[in-house]
C-alpha cells in the first residue's frame, strides 16, 4: 500500500469571502470546494508514494474556486544502490520540513475538525 499526499495551497482574501443567504447556497458551496479538493484522487494515485501539488483560488466576482492540479511526483524518487529509498533531499523531506517549519513558528495548537460516517452510512457527522 501506498500512502500520498496532496498539498493544497489555498489562497483568498477574507473580504472576498461569499456570504450565503441560504443553507442550501451554503451547502451548495461546501460540495463545490469539497469536490475541488477530492477531484482525481482516485485517478491521480500512483503505484508508489506520491506527493502532489493543488494550487487553488477563491474569487468573488464571479464566484470561482479555481484549482491548479499539478502531475503527482514521487515522494522518494532516488533509491540507495540496495533499492531503499532515499529520503534525504526527497519530495518526502522537503514536506516534512515545510510542515516542521510552520508548526515551529506557530505558538498555538491547530483546531482539529473530522468528519464522521455516522453507522446508518448516510450521514457525516462533524466534531472537533
């Protein structure tokens, strides 16, 4: 089994926003940005661990969610002589860096939010 990762980068300004006069506007947009985030996880996936690239944009006028989905690389693309691959300057590393970087920087703990398949299978709940 293969484990990747997709980094999505997410870039918006807050005044740019939409404001919803509905919930059902409101869950509309949900399932848009939703679909935006999972498109091609499926189909994108490679053999061995892969690390890919979303670059993505919130506009107002019109209102668009725009996604760049880059070709997933491979998270260890070197091997050593023996076939173990080599972490050391890999896509893997350069991840793994970036997130110990920010999380450094930051002094505060992140809110964590998780999405649950209630038992009937029909439902999400959500908690934090």
């Amino acid at each position: 089994m293969a484990y990747h990762r997709r980094i999505f980068s997410l870039t918006y300004s807050s005044d740019q926003l939409p404001k919803f006069e509905t919930d059902a506007e409101m869950q509309d947009y949900y399932a848009a940005v939703g679909r935006m985030v999972v498109y091609g996880l499926q189909r994108d996936a490679a053999a061995e661990a892969s690390v890919q690239l979303v670059q993505a944009g919130i506009t107002q006028k019109p209102l668009e969610v725009c996604c760049a989905y880059h070709q997933p690389l491979p998270e260890q693309a070197e091997k050593y002589e023996d076939g173990t691959p080599r972490y050391f300057e890999s896509m893997a590393q350069s991840v793994d860096d970036f997130i110990k970087i920010m999380r450094e920087k930051s002094p505060y703990r992140p809110f964590v939010m998780s999405a649950v398949k209630h038992s009937d299978n029909k439902k999400f709940g959500f908690h934090s």
